[in-house]
C-alpha cells in the first residue's frame, strides 16, 4: 500500500505539472501563529492545508480531497479525506465515495461551508468544514418525476479527525425521496430514511409538497414521522418525534413577503439540520447573538417584508419567534428587526439598522442593538467603508437558574474602518469592546469599569484571478457565528494569521 505522505506529495506535484494540466481544481492553505488566549504556548504554530482535485472527461467526473494539519502537538494528521466517482447520463445520475446530498428540508441534510475552518475546541485539530456522506448516491429525473435514492454514512463534524472514522461515520442511512411534476401549482412528494446507529435502527417517513399559485407566490410544506409502529403518524403532540416545516413567498414590483412557520419534536439527529427560521445577520454582533434551534423541542415563526423602495434601496422588516421547553419550563425567544439600506448618490450608500430582542433559553433579556455604516468611492479605483454596531442587553438568572445573584447588564461596541482598490486588495482595522462578565471574569472580580477589547487587522490581495492571499493579525473573539443557515463556535484566537487560496 503506498503511504499516505506519498500519495499527498505526488498530488502537489502532478498540480504543477503540465502532463496534468486536464486537472481543475483549488488549494486552501492557512498558517497560525498564536494561541487561544488562555492556553500555553502563546506563539504555537499550526498549518492547515486543503488541496482538491476534480477531472471530467465527457460522462464521467473523478474528485479528491487531501487535508494536512501540521502542528506540536500528537494531534497532527495528513488523510484523503473525500474521494469520489461521478457519472452523469440523460438525467441519470449516480455517484460513488463522498456526496453531498438531500432528503427535503428537515430529516437529512449534507453541506460545506466553502473557505471556513472548523476548529475543535479540545484538540486544537482544525479541518474542513463539511458534513458529507461516504456511499452509493442515485439521481433520475425526466418531464414527469425526480427521484433520489442514497446509501452511506454521513459525517458528524463536531467530532475531530482525532476520533477516528468509526465515531464520526457511525450511523448508516439510506433511503430517498420522490417528487412527481404533476401541475406548476402541485409537486408533491414522498420521503423515507432509515437509519442504523450502533444496532438501533429507526425509520422516518414523510410527506412534502410545493408549487407556484401564480408568477409571484410560491409555496412550500413538508412533515416528517418517526416511523416506528407506537407513534401515530399525524399527532403532533409532544409525545410524537416529529417535524413539520411550512413558508410563502410572495413578491410584487415593490414588495417582497416570506412567512414560514416550524413545529420540531424529539427531532435532533446526527444527519438533520433543520430550517431556523431565525435572520442570518451580515452584521457580526446580531450574528453572534442568532438564536440556536432547539430540534428536540421547538415550535416558531419567522416573517419578512423587503421594501424596494426605488434605485436599489431597501428597507427590511423581520420578526421571529420560538417557544421550547426547557427543564419542563416554557422559555421563548422572539426578535424584531429594521434596516435599510440607501444610495445617497451613485458613489456612497449608507446602511442602518436596529434590533430588539430575547432569548430566554440563554437569559438574555432586552438585548437592543443599533448600528450605521457607510461605504463611498475616493478616487481612481480606491473606496472606504466605516461601520460601528452597539449592543446592550441583560442576563437575568433568577429566571432560569434561580440565581439572582448573577444577574448583570453588558454592552457591545464593534467600529471597522476599511480602504480597498478595485477587487486586487483591502485593508481593514476592526476593534470589537465589551464589559460583559462572562469575557472579563467580572463574574469572580466584581470590580467596576473593566472592559476588554479584541483589535484586529485583515489584509487582503488577489494576486491574480487565481490565487488570493490574506492576513490576519490581532484578537478575535470567540462566539456563535451562523452562514447558510449553519451555527458553528468559533473559538478565540491572539496571533497571526497567513492565508492562500488558489485555482487551478
């Protein structure tokens, strides 16, 4: 068996050479100096590296993935981490080795977060962020049906590469779904997934259906039943693992309305990650502060009204709401949020936006937040854009834990100021400030006035339309960050960070 080393080593080479040059694909490398700020050493260096291949010749694709993490410490690894065959025919589709792949919107859900890095809190390891399944995929779709039908394990990311594949490929699941092209107005379908974890196998059966009633609403509901004999496939009571997942969309010249709604039960599993139904914020302290699902027991709402209000400028209004039960407690989170944003004239546009909310789950009460930005051509091809963001809110323990001795008010202060020429670079200094206890250990200090900062610098030049490198130099903060409607911790970092990315 030829050693691992030595296959990722030909691999760099054959990416250079021109005997392979049919070969697409894309390299990710990230190098660390630095540390978390309460772990030792404070200057460890780690280096991460992402290479994938990709070839296609007429019916047929081949892909492969090969993941480095050097660093001092045992927990260093170099793996092929995905591989694959592709073949694709007159609507036919099959694929074996990794996939990515979907069972409507609630019980099977697979997806990467392209350029993000995954780290794991306890061994440092860092890997790529993905969450694929390693089997059999089929597709087919003609006028009348698609239909898709998987075998395989999927990944469970939480898990580092350090416990090995049996703990993070430990579920086996297979199954597929059905949707039948009947009327514009009417798609229904039909989804089944069993499932096989560790000899306990479970069967989830469902029902989905969307359709457009007209050019301008669109419609769409799914539910999905634990299948098994001593659950009523339609009672949607709490004592029936299940979920149900509904949204309208409706748009008009001025107007665009979403409404979706979620009822989840005994639906946490190892595969899903379902619908939040909560706003994916672009501003970093609402991002931080997004509400995480509770698919063990959770029941919602979310609504949006995007207003154009003519020459590209907007004006959005959301509100979103949950209910859980929480140690035989009912808790509820619910925000209400505005922005806008408006061009002043051709070459500067200003944005602003405020926001209330709560999140019991979390004790954290009458969290308001507000914040303004603006971004205006200079000169040649040079722009500037400035932003700050203030956030405030309340822990209120006696609530949830009985313990009002703990209760605190915080705040939140983040300013970014930001030059860029063209797409080939940007400069950046972004400093996030906070008093809030939990970062200052006010919680065992009660002294007042004690606030601490996170500064940071990005540097960013796109050398050419291939290759793009990037620095990062200063504090970041630890915390909740959420993209394509995915949650994930992002642990603190003090240091220095180098980054190239590039296509081939």
């Amino acid at each position: 068996m030829i050693p691992k080393k030595t296959i990722l080593l030909l691999l760099m080479i054959f990416s250079t050479t021109p005997l392979f040059a049919q070969f697409s694909g894309s390299n990710q490398a990230s190098y660390q100096v630095g540390n978390q700020p309460t772990r030792e050493p404070a200057n460890r260096t780690n280096l991460y590296n992402q290479l994938n291949f990709r070839y296609n010749k007429n019916n047929l694709s081949f892909g492969l993935r090969a993941e480095i993490f050097n660093t001092d410490s045992p927990f260093e690894y170099n793996r092929i981490s995905q591989k694959y065959v592709r073949y694709k025919s007159d609507g036919l589709q099959v694929q074996f080795g990794n996939f990515y792949e979907n069972l409507g919107k609630l019980v099977l859900r697979s997806y990467e977060i392209p350029g993000t890095i995954y780290e794991d809190n306890f061994t440092q390891q860092r890997y790529g962020f993905y969450k694929d399944i390693e089997g059999l995929s089929l597709r087919y779709e003609n006028d009348y049906f698609a239909t898709k039908m998987i075998f395989g394990r999927p990944l469970d990311f939480s898990r580092p590469p350090e416990a090995g594949r049996k703990i993070r490929r430990k579920s086996i699941v297979q199954g597929g779904e059905v949707n039948f092209y009947l009327l514009d107005e009417f798609t229904p379908g039909y989804i089944y997934l069993r499932s096989d974890k560790a000899g306990e196998v479970t069967e989830y059966t469902g029902l989905n259906v969307d359709g457009f009633l007209n050019d301008d609403l669109q419609y769409y509901a799914e539910y999905i039943q634990n299948g098994s004999p001593q659950y009523d496939i339609f009672a949607f009571g709490k004592a029936s693992p299940h979920a149900f997942y509904s949204s309208v969309n409706y748009s008009f010249e001025w107007l665009s309305i979403t409404a979706e709604y979620k009822d989840y039960n005994d639906f946490t599993l190892d595969f899903n990650d379902p619908p939040q139904l909560v706003k994916e914020h672009s501003y970093t302290l609402l991002n931080r502060a997004t509400h995480a699902i509770e698919p063990s027991n959770e029941t919602g709402y979310q609504v949006e009204f995007l207003f154009n209000i003519g020459d590209f400028n907007t004006i959005t209004l959301n509100h979103s709401q949950a209910t859980n039960i929480y140690r035989n407690s009912e808790v509820e989170f619910f925000e209400y949020y505005a922005d806008i944003n408006y061009y002043l004239d051709d070459d500067i546009i200003a944005k602003a936006f405020v926001d209330y909310s709560q999140d019991e789950i979390f004790s954290a009460y009458n969290r308001y937040a507000t914040g303004a930005g603006i971004e205006s051509s200079l000169f040649d091809q040079w722009s500037v854009a400035t932003e700050f963001q203030y956030q405030q809110f309340e822990k209120d323990f006696a609530e949830i834990a009985n313990n009002p001795s703990q209760d605190y008010q915080a705040k939140n202060f983040l300013y970014s100021i930001g030059f860029s020429y063209g797409p080939e670079f940007s400069l950046s200094a972004v400093i996030e400030m906070s008093d809030d206890r939990e970062y200052t250990n006010r919680l065992v200090n009660k002294k007042k006035d004690i606030i601490i900062s996170w500064p940071a610098v990005n540097v960013s030049y796109q050398y050419d339309q291939d290759n793009t490198l990037s620095l990062f130099y200063g504090k970041r903060r630890e915390g909740n960050a959420c993209t394509g409607g995915i949650c994930y911790q992002v642990l603190a970092f003090d240091g220095v960070e180098f980054k190239i990315n590039s296509r081939f």
